[in-house]
C-alpha cells in the first residue's frame, strides 16, 4: 500500500496521539504509562519538531488518514549529547508490515543527511525481534542492553540500544 509521506499539519495531532495512545496503552514499546491528552502533545510536539534541523516528524498518509509517523528527538538534554538523536516510528496497528514504516524512515534519514548528526540510536524494549531486524535493515548494530531498566504492565523489561552512524 503506498503512503504519503509529508511534513505534520496541526489537524494531524488527533490521530497522531491516537496511534500512540494505542502503544501506551497496548505495548511495551515505549515507556510512558498513560496516555495524553491532545493538548499535551500539541505543546509537545509543535513546539519540540521543525521542518529544518536535528529534530524532525515525518507522517505517513493513506488515502487522506494518518497511519504512522518517525521522528527525531533530543537523544539527551544535556548540550553535549546535541549531535545524537533517539529515533522512533509508531504506526497504526492495520498499517504494520506494509512498507509504511520503511518508506517513513528513508524519508526521517534523507531529510537528516545534512544536518550536524553523528549518531542516531534506537532504545527496543525486549523481546521484539521484528523492531530488531527492522532497524538492523537501516544500519542500525546493537551497542547495549539494559536489564529491567523499565516498569510496564507488573513487570520488569529489558531495553536494547542500537546505534546508527549518520557520518560513513
């Protein structure tokens, strides 16, 4: 299925949030406990991503619905860590395995080609071998693992850390 990939508009913030409520609510891929507000991820996210510069959102379209979306953001807040980026891609559970996911990351990589990048790092919480293999496929090599770093759903969950130069 063939997806639009294109800067955000703020009347994609709804379905944005909805998707990653879902991951909230559903998964443990990612850490945070309850979901948000659309209120709170407009103050989060408009203010936070540009169209120019280290940190970027990029959303995927269907047939004029948001299905997905890959970002760029702050990899640490101290000034040191400015020129690596965490990246993450959270797409509509209807939507995994379609390419979408792919075609968000290569547009996420070109548009960060000539930015002041070194490093980009993705955090996976284990086990998830298909979000494992998917960023491997991107160039991604495992540099970590923490052991019961974080607390979702009654239980402790490992985090493996993988690593991408932008700098060949």
């Amino acid at each position: 299925m063939a997806a639009v990939i294109r800067l955000p508009q703020h009347n994609d913030l709804r379905a944005l949030t909805e998707i990653y409520n879902h991951y909230i609510r559903q998964t443990t891929i990612t850490f945070d406990l309850e979901p948000y507000s659309v209120e709170q991820r407009r103050e989060q996210w408009f203010d936070h991503y540009a169209s120019q510069g280290r940190h970027r959102l990029w959303v995927a379209e269907v047939e004029e619905t948001v299905v997905g979306y890959a970002t760029s953001s702050p990899f640490h807040p101290k000034a040191a860590y400015a020129t690596s980026v965490e990246t993450s891609i959270y797409l509509a559970p209807d939507f995994v395995g379609q390419g979408i996911g792919r075609s968000l990351y290569q547009q996420l990589f070109e548009s960060l080609q000539d930015e002041d990048i070194h490093r980009a790092y993705a955090l996976i919480t284990q086990p998830n071998p298909a979000s494992e293999q998917f960023h491997q496929g991107f160039g991604f090599e495992p540099v970590g693992h923490c052991r019961e770093v974080g607390r979702k759903f009654g239980q402790y969950w490992d985090v493996k850390w993988y690593e991408k130069s932008l700098r060949e």
